[in-house]
C-alpha cells in the first residue's frame, strides 16, 4: 500500500474514491453528522430562536397533548359500547350518547391534529426563516480572515442543510411530546383495565429495547457511511462541472465518468445498506405486535370465558396494541432526527458564534465630505499570520488629488496594501490613515463610501446591467449609471445588447466578455463618486485597445480624486505621479519614473531591460537588487 499525505497507509480498496479527488481536488474533511442524543448548549440556542414564538409552541403541545388524550378514549368508549351499551338491560338512550360522545371524540382527534400540525409548521418556518437571516447577516460583516479560511461549500452547507435539519427537528419534536403521553397513557389504561393482562402484552418490551440497541448502532454506522459517501460523490460532481472547460481541454471527460461511476456506486451500496437497515424495524415491531396481539386473543379470551374480564376491555386492548408500537416506531426514527439536528445545531451555532475582528470602536466617527481623500502608511506591519508579515514597518503618504501606483513582483504587499485602506483587516504595528484619520477610528460604512476598488477579476452580480452599475450605489439615478457607463467606454456595447440597460446578466456575467465585465466593474465604481479610486489589477485582463481607452477615461475621471493603481505592465503605470516600489513586504523605492529611471534600483534595472512586467523578474536579479535594497 503506498502511503497518504498523512503517512498512513492508503486502503487498496479506497482506488475509486483517492483517485477521483485526484482529479476533483484535495481530500476533504468530512463534518459531523450525527452529535448527541441531546446537547443543551445547542438545544439553549435554538430556543432562542424559539422564544418569541412561545406562545405557539405552547398551543401545539396543549393541542398535541388533548390529541393523545382523545386517542385513549375512543378505545375506551368503543368498550363501554360493547359491555354496556348493547347489554339487554342497558339504560335506554346510553349506546346513542356513546355514539354521539365517540363522535365528539373524532372530531377533537381531527381539530387537535390539524390544530397541532398547522402550529408546529408555522412556528418552524418562522425560526428556520430567522436563523437563515441572522447567519446569511453576520456572514456578510465576518471578517476577511474567516472567509478566507472557510470554503463556500461548507458555509452553503450550513445555511441550507444543516437549517433544514433543524426544520426538521423542530417539526417532530412537539410530535415526541405526543407519542411519550400517548405510549405513557396507553400502558397505564391498560394496567387499569387489568394488570394481569398487560403484564403479558407488556412482556415483549424487552425483546424489542434488545432489539433497538443492536440495531441503532449498526443504523447510525450504516448512515454515516451512506452520508459521507453521499457527500464525496456530491463533490466530484460540483467540481467537474465547474471545471468542464478544463475537463475538456485536457481529455479527462471519458476518465472522469468512469471515476464518477465508481463513486456513484459506493454510493449505491452504502445507501442500500442503510435502506436494508432501516427497513428491518418495521417487520420487527410488526411481529412483536401481532405477538402482542395474540396473547391478548389467547390470554383475553381465556379470561371472557372464565368471566374475569369483559368482551369490551379485550376489544379495548387490542386497539390500544394497535397504537402502542406506533410511537415507538415514531420514537425511534425521531432518535435519529435528534441526533443530526444536534450536530447541525452545533455546526449553525459555531458560525454565528464567530467573532467579528474588525468591527467599529464605540466612538468611531463617520468620514465626511469635508475629509478629503489622502492616504498615509504609518510604519505598517501586517500579515494574515502575524508569525509571517508580508508588509514589513512600511511606510508612505499619498496626497488628496494624487495618483500613486504601487507596483512589485507577485507576493510583495500590493494588494494587501490596499486591503488595509479599505480595513478588511486590521495592521499589526503602525497605522493606516485616510483622509487624516486612523481607519480603526472611522466607521467601516462611511469608509465604504469614501474608496471604490475595482477588482482584477470583476464580480457581477444576477440582475440587470442598470442594477450591477447601481450595486454599491442605489440611490444614484439612471442618468448617473448612464454617464459613468459612457466616461468608462461602455455605453455602446450595452446599448447593442438586446434590452439595453434591462439586460439581464448570466451568473457571473456569463453572458459578457471579460473586457465588458471589467468596463462595467469600472462604471460601477465611478457612479459611487467616491474620493479614493483604488484600481488592483484592474486592466490586466484587457485586450490593449479596451486598455487605451480606459485610460484616457481615467485621466480624466481622476481629477479631483485621488487615485491608487496596482499594476504589473511598467507600461501602465510610467504616467504616475508617484510610484511606490515594494518587494518582499519592504517599500525599496520611491518617486516619479524620471526619479526612479534616475536612482537605478530595481525599478530602472527591469524598465532598461524591457520587461514587461514585475513578473517577469528572475530569481537571479531579484537576490541581486535585494542586496542592494537592504
């Protein structure tokens, strides 16, 4: 067996499932699915959400509670019926106030029902709405630092899962109310009617609580296994399609369907498994309760013809045998359903127990227009891993009104610069000032509306192309989204699509160009209007001519605005007035292109070259010119 990335040894039969997440990605950590019976940190939390429909959660118990009474009387009226109400010397009129008492009985059983399944549903979809909103709210204000250790998959998981989970919880458990009272009433009217007699029905318990604990450990394994299988399969499938173009272009289509095919069938078996498992219950209860009923036909009927007992209060116990496995049935699939809604209880209440890192000081004040748009670094040091800083005590100032361009090779600090500027993150050591104020001392909303960014890869949202201009400013006007739409040179390719501005967009923007999407990421910054430009990247996914045109757009558009440029082509960013040089979390050079053409560091050295690019910077030279920088 060759080894794992663990070091264990890999299973020989494990081929199918190693090979397909070669192929899928990485091995995946596969979560909880069943926790404990009952867990009251979890079941604490949920009630919260339950609380303030308390009032309904109490009519469903009440409602379930006179069900399961009205359960018990009808077998009973059904014995009066017979032992007295047909009796030759029966009381005139006593069978028809029986029957009309067994009918009141009926429609109690009917309202109590429908009282109690209306209720617990209503009350489920409520709290299951309310914690969809609470977590969809605070995943939205998390910080950057725990989404960029979570995968999305797991996190929609969550949300959709692991809620319904509890939908489901939350939905039976007023139901196990019921079917305790109803198994708890059933044994003591039958001890009522006759002690000798149910002791002899109640003589099968033991076989089947025997019975029960076998079978829950052999069910919970051969659940797990089906999930987990379940699961595995569910992924290499989401991963293959998101990957078709790849799949496709490296003729992995035929490999991977018929790795797909190994997984589908684990898949088979182990859900088969767990199928054979859970169907074996129901013949046993089946069994014990024709026992049941036979020792009541025998015993019962050997006590009527020595006249111990009645007719009726045979009848009587054979009805409530009838019920008596019902909610032990019930309770046993309801074992289940708790357990799981334990663990998604637990798994929805770690999410909305993250902690926000970056979060407002109490006394954080509102950036105003009468801020203007400078940008300092102050001795910044900051990494996403305090151990492994990658900006080391760096510092610069950028002016109100000033363009700046911040260039360097691949990990050097650009973008986590500017990440910092809008507080995605909080510095280490130092500060980062904008517009003269500290931004942990400026409210993260009004700083929102101080800096637009304009991404290197655009993300466009399901919704019309007015809406995705619109998105971080919903109350500009359409003339707005129209003029920002023509400064960025995307009014003419919007007007030629077929519902012009009312276009709807493709997931992602499918249905555009790269180039196009970008243009409409750049409209959508500059309707914001915000003093601060930040462009990361922004024109390195466009064809030269679509570049040109951006930039005599951006000539003009950053007046007045001070504008921060992340770029990698030397090409984009010679017009700056001030260029920023970063290699290796460190600022090693500084000033305009004449300055730095001048100093002949690392910056000269690549433009006399004729690289193109910061990327293309060889080890050989970097350590070079890092000698020279320190």
């Amino acid at each position: 067996m060759s080894p794992t990335r663990t070091g264990e040894p890999r299973d020989p039969h494990d081929d199918g499932r190693a090979r397909m997440r070669a192929v899928v990605g990485s091995d995946r950590i596969e979560e909880e699915i069943f926790g404990r019976v009952f867990d009251g940190k979890v079941v604490r939390r949920i009630w919260a959400f339950v609380h303030p429909y308390r009032r309904r959660v109490w009519i469903a118990v009440a409602a379930v509670l006179v069900f399961t009474v009205s359960q018990l009387t009808i077998p009973l009226l059904i014995r009066y019926a017979i032992d007295h109400g047909m009796a030759p010397d029966a009381p005139p009129g006593l069978l028809a106030g029986i029957v009309a008492l067994f009918g009141v009985a009926i429609a109690v059983n009917y309202a109590a029902s429908l009282t109690q399944e209306r209720v617990t549903g209503w009350m489920a979809e409520n709290v299951l709405f309310d914690i969809r909103r609470k977590m969809f709210a605070h995943l939205q204000h998390v910080s950057l630092s725990f989404m960029d250790k979570t995968e999305v998959g797991r996190l929609m998981s969550r949300l959709q899962g692991d809620v319904n989970s509890m939908q489901e919880f939350l939905e039976t458990s007023v139901q196990s109310v019921g079917d305790i009272a109803l198994l708890v009433g059933i044994v003591g009217v039958m001890l009522w009617l006759d002690w000798q007699l149910a002791a002899m029905v109640l003589m099968v318990l033991p076989v089947l609580l025997g019975v029960r604990v076998l079978w829950l450990a052999k069910a919970r394994a051969a659940f797990m296994a089906a999930h987990e299988a379940n699961s595995v399969a569910n992924g290499a499938l989401a991963e293959a399609i998101h990957g078709v173009r790849a799949v496709q272009a490296m003729g992995r289509a035929h490999l991977n369907a018929e790795l797909y095919g190994q997984l589908v069938g684990r898949t088979y078996q182990a859900h088969l498994r767990a199928s054979r498992l859970a169907q074996i219950m129901i013949p046993i209860v089946d069994t014990l309760t024709g026992i049941a009923m036979a020792v009541v036909v025998v015993g019962g009927g050997l006590m009527v013809v020595s006249g111990r007992i009645e007719v009726g209060v045979m009848v009587a116990f054979l009805f409530y045998i009838q019920r008596f496995f019902d909610p032990i049935r019930s309770l046993t699939m309801q074992y289940s359903v708790m357990q799981r809604a334990m663990a998604s209880g637990h798994r929805l209440t770690e999410v909305l127990d993250v902690e926000v890192d970056v979060t407002d000081a109490p006394d954080a004040v509102p950036l105003g227009p009468e801020d203007d748009g400078s940008v300092e670094f102050r001795g910044v040091t900051f990494g996403y891993d305090p151990e492994h800083p990658v900006l080391k005590d760096v510092s610069f100032h950028v002016k109100s009104g000033e363009r700046v361009a911040l260039v360097g090779p691949t990990g050097s600090g650009k973008s986590s610069s500017i990440s910092l500027i809008h507080r995605f993150y909080d510095v280490q050591a130092g500060a980062v000032r904008v517009g003269g104020h500290d931004v942990r001392d400026v409210t993260q909303e009004s700083l929102g509306r101080h800096i637009a960014m304009v991404l290197q890869e655009p993300y466009l949202f399901t919704g019309t192309v007015m809406e995705n201009i619109r998105y971080s400013s919903h109350w500009a006007s359409d003339d707005d989204v129209v003029e920002a739409a023509k400064a960025v040179g995307a009014h003419e390719f919007v007007q030629a699509m077929p519902l012009g501005y009312e276009t709807m967009l493709e997931e992602r923007g499918s249905n555009l160009s790269l180039g196009q999407r970008q243009l409409l990421s750049f409209a959508r910054a500059l309707v914001a209007d915000a003093k601060i430009l930040v462009l990361d990247e922004a024109t390195a996914n466009i064809d030269s001519y679509t570049e040109m045109q951006i930039q005599k757009a951006l000539q003009r558009l950053l007046e007045g605005r001070t504008g921060l440029v992340i770029a990698h082509r030397l090409a984009t960013i010679r017009n700056a007035d001030r260029i920023v040089v970063l290699q290796q979390g460190h600022k090693i050079e500084e000033g305009d292109h004449e300055t730095l053409m001048a100093q002949k560091g690392l910056y000269a050295k690549l433009y006399d070259l004729n690289y193109a690019s910061f990327d293309d910077l060889p080890e050989d030279l970097s350590e070079a010119d890092r000698a020279i920088a320190t």
